[in-house]
C-alpha cells in the first residue's frame, strides 16, 4: 500500500480543520504534499503552522503533478463545480468541502430559476463522477461524529424507524469573507449551515431503507437581522447583503415520516449542533456542540488569546462549554479516516456524492419558497 498524497485547495477554516484531522489518521501512510491559495501568504502561513514543507503555484500544478493522489477542496462554494470536474478529469480522487454546489448569481433571482440552473450543475457533476474511476467523498462531518455513528449503530441493529428528525446548527454568523454573498456562496444559513444537519439526517433515514426519498419540501427562510440598528447588531457578525440568516425548513420523506431543520445566524454563545431522533422504538439526542464535558468561568480573558473555547463565541468571560477534541466530537477526524480507508483499500464511504446531492437538491427545493 503506497503512500497517499494530498494537496489542499484553500487556506481558510476548512482548512485548518481538515489539516487538524488529518494529523490523526491511523493505519495509512499519508502526506500532505501541499497548499494552493489565490492569496500566497495565506497559503504559506497555514503551511508554516502545519509543518507543510511543499507548496503549489497554480491549481494546474497540483491538477498536473503526477505524485498527488487526492486534491482535498477546501475553497468557497462558487469553485467547487469546475474544480470538482477538473479534479476528477485529471485522475485524483476529490474530497469536497460542503455544499457540493449552488446557484452563484444573485439572491435576488427567483428561485425556481435557481433550482432549474442548480440541477443542470448537478447533472454536470454526477456525469463526471459516475465515468471517473477515481472516488468522489463529500466532506460532511456530522455524518462522521461520534454521536451520530453511534446512532446509525442502534438504528442499524434495532431496525429502528425514524418517525420525526430535527436537527440544527446555528451561530452568530461565518468566519468566511464571502458568506454574506449569494455569488460566492449560493445561499446563507441554510445552505452554509443547515446543510450539516439536513446531510446527516439523509444519511441516517437511509440506513434501513435505501429507496426512501424526500416528497415534499416546506419552508421559511428570510433575513432577520436588517432590522437591526449598528449598536443592537454589535455582536452578531452576520452581515448578510443577499443571503437569508434565518431558515425553518419541514421535511416529508415518502415514508410519510417527517424531519424539521433549523439554521440561524442570530445564535449567541456558540455553535449549537444537534440531531434529534423520534424513533418507534427509541429517542436519540446527538449532541456535538454545545457539550457538557467540560465547563469554564473567567472573570477576565488573560492569557486566553490563543486558547479557543467555542466556536463563534463573542467572550469567554463567565459560564462556558469549551470544545474538547474538536476536530473529534464534530466528526472530522472519522471523516478523513474514513476517506483515507476507501482509498487504501477500494471501497464506498459513508459520505457519498448521492448524499451530497440530494443535500443541494433539497435546499434549493426549499429556496424555491424564499
């Protein structure tokens, strides 16, 4: 089994986040051969903190160097499409950062137009993936973290049925300069962080049942925080300029089972990520963040500037649930694990193109009603 290289597209959070579970893959002989970025001292910079000693100049370098194995995309939504295709043409198996892809024009367009131009992505995409002989991962963490495997294990062995699900994760807004744009990240909180739980539970209802489907789409989405003045915004960092920060949407599988998913930018004091399991036969409540492991109280944030607690955390003054093994609990480092194991030994991951599509087809179903 020969060593597995990977160049990373993007120097941002996810990233940083990938980079971090990579550190903890077992079993396989990897190598992070290096970084490309439009911005160099982006690059360089996340490559110094990880120890990464190659670098790239151009995505045609990395397409076109013949030692790498897998080009993990860890850029902005709006590149994925090409970068997806252009990957898979070149023979390297592509891991891809959530969402698959999108609608990249204005917000202001409606939505059906959306949804139209979205499935002819989609089909562009699925016709590379299925005549590429390399392997397509989607990088869904929930999928991945603990709580949820541990789920899909009592699901599995009990023949449980998933009567209601709800999930959510919701913040105070996004680390990333281009969140508040529709053309750059072909949605806001429903697609930038609703995806998570949405993707997740998709995955889990499939479990028993491979055939069953989403028949019906409901939802709410709309933009709360433009009401607010400057002082009453101060610790919100959502800026949205076409993007929605808040989203409700109900789910009818053809089960005639339902699932709820909540996503908001209006969250203070951390993430909050969950999925929540009505079952026949048992209720499972899968908590990634907040958790409960561990608890802090400061009075004052000395000596805390390089310490994170929560993500999206406005103080770490007073009470407080600090991420402990982050890159664990949030499922990334199954996830590269998992991706790493299906190269290295030829076979499918949990997290798959289908599930990726059916994610971007059910969100922009719903933004069919914004």
């Amino acid at each position: 089994m020969k060593k597995v290289n990977i160049a990373i597209i993007g120097a941002g959070r996810a990233a940083q986040l990938h980079l971090d579970a990579y550190k903890k893959v077992y079993g396989i002989d990897i190598n992070i051969k290096g970084i490309f970025d439009t911005d160099t001292k982006r690059a360089i910079s996340l490559s110094n903190a990880y120890q990464i000693k190659g670098s790239f100049s151009s995505i045609e370098e990395v397409l076109n160097d013949p030692e790498i194995d897998v080009i993990d995309i860890c850029t902005p939504p709006f590149t994925h499409p090409d970068l997806i295709i252009d990957s898979l043409n070149h023979e390297k198996h592509v891991i891809c950062e959530k969402p698959l892809c999108g609608y990249f024009g204005e917000g202001t367009t409606d939505g059906k137009t959306m949804f139209k131009e979205v499935q002819k992505q989609l089909d562009r995409i699925e016709a590379v993936v299925k005549q590429s002989k390399k392997k397509f991962f989607y990088a869904e963490n929930f999928i991945y973290a603990p709580a949820i495997v541990k789920a899909a294990e009592i699901i599995t062995k009990k023949k449980s049925k998933i009567l209601f699900a709800k999930g959510e994760e919701s913040l105070a807004g996004s680390s990333s300069a281009v969140a508040n744009l529709w053309n750059k990240t072909g949605g806001g909180s429903l697609i930038r962080v609703g995806c998570h739980p949405l993707s997740a539970i998709i995955y889990l209802k499939r479990l028993n049942k491979i055939d069953i489907e989403i028949v019906d789409v409901k939802a709410d989405i709309s933009t709360v925080t433009t009401s607010l003045s400057k002082k009453q915004h101060r610790f919100i960092k959502a800026q949205p300029v076409d993007v929605e920060d808040t989203a409700v949407v109900t789910l009818t599988f053809s089960d005639n089972t339902k699932a709820l998913i909540i996503a908001c930018d209006t969250r203070l004091g951390g993430s909050k990520n969950y999925v929540e399991l009505y079952c026949n036969d048992t209720f499972m409540e899968c908590n990634l963040t907040l958790s409960d492991m561990m608890k802090t109280y400061f009075l004052d944030e000395e000596g805390l500037e390089d310490v994170e607690i929560s993500e999206m955390l406005q103080t770490k003054t007073g009470w407080n649930n600090p991420f402990i093994e982050d890159d664990v609990i949030r499922g990334y480092t199954n996830e590269m694990q998992d991706f790493m194991e299906c190269i290295a030994y030829n076979r499918k991951p949990k997290s798959d193109f289908d599930i990726a599509k059916k994610t971007i087809d059910t969100i922009y179903r719903a933004y069919t009603q914004k």
